[in-house]
C-alpha cells in the first residue's frame, strides 16, 4: 500500500473534494438552508419581473468561490500539521 504522500502525490487523494460532513447537526442545518433558498426562490419567480434566475445566477457566482476557500482552508491547516510535526521532532 502506498504512503499518504505518495497517493496525495498521484491524485489518489483528493481532500478537498472527499471532505464532506456527516454529523447530523450538519445534515439538519443544511436541510434547513436548503428548503429556505428553495422557498425563496419560488417567491422570487412569483415577481414581477420575476427574479428567480438572476438570484440563482448570484448564488452559482458565490458557490463558485468555495473550492478555493477550501483549498486554502486545506493548505493552511496542511502547514500547521507540518509545523506540529517538526516542531515534535526537533525536540527529541
């Protein structure tokens, strides 16, 4: 089997991708989230002129950013990790 790095490495491991919440507090908040911007939207397309595309235009703009924020939550994390570990080391 090969070392975390290796398949971190060869794109075997994508982190950033494979992260997903599983606690149940999670599911219910984003189930709550989600039924609200599916009643919004519904209100929306009821104006006139109805504005239901543009919001979700608006939103897909938004939801574009997160995979950088991750990448960056990532990295972050990924150097404090690496900082933990050295300084571990350096003290033995």
């Amino acid at each position: 089997m090969k070392n975390i790095l290796e398949q971190l490495y060869n794109g075997e491991i994508f982190p950033a991708e494979q992260y997903a919440p599983k606690g149940e507090e999670y599911r219910k908040i984003y189930q709550g989230n989600y039924n609200h911007y599916d009643d919004f939207i519904e209100l929306l397309a009821k104006l006139e002129p109805p504005l239901d595309k543009r919001f979700i235009e608006i939103m897909d703009e938004q939801l574009d950013v997160i995979p950088y924020e991750f990448s960056e939550m990532f990295i972050d994390g990924f150097k404090l990790g690496a900082k933990m570990m050295a300084e571990v080391f350096r003290n033995e």
